[in-house]
C-alpha cells in the first residue's frame, strides 16, 4: 500500500506583459513554469512541483516544507526622474 501526505506550497503568479502568468515556487529553488491563463498556470505548477519533488525522491533528498517560509513586502522609496 503506497502511503501518501499532503503537502502545501506557496506558489508566486506573475503576469506577463505578452500574456500568461509565470509560477515560482519560493520554497524549490528552480521550479518554474508558464500557463496561458491562471487554470492553466495553476495546472502547469502542480505537475512541475510533483515532477521536482519525484526528482528529489529519487536521489534521496529531502523533501522541503514551508514550516519556516513566509511571504512579506517591503515598501521603499526609490527616487526616480520623468523623462
């Protein structure tokens, strides 16, 4: 019987200016990846996050968790001139 967990990552969408949202994964170094629309970026995430932990499984690494991840903001103030 194969055992299973649930694991939960914080994902980062950014849209792009030519369309389509790229995903990060802050807490897989590398895992990134595109989809058309937010359905399909979504989609495109969570094989590139099975795919990077299958990865990890096979050279007996660790699986890393968010336990000690968090999102922030930083505001500041950066000068800047009109052209």
């Amino acid at each position: 019987m194969i055992k299973t967990r649930i694991l939960k990552y914080t994902v980062i969408y950014t849209e792009e200016p030519e369309g389509g949202f790229t995903v990060t994964v802050p807490s897989l170094p590398g895992c990134v990846t595109y989809g058309k629309d937010l359905k399909k970026a979504s989609d495109m995430a969570k094989e590139a996050i099975n795919l990077y932990l299958e990865s990890l499984k096979a050279h007996k690494e660790s699986i890393p968790t968010e336990s000690k991840s968090f999102i922030g903001s930083i505001d500041l103030e950066f000068p800047y001139t009109h052209a």
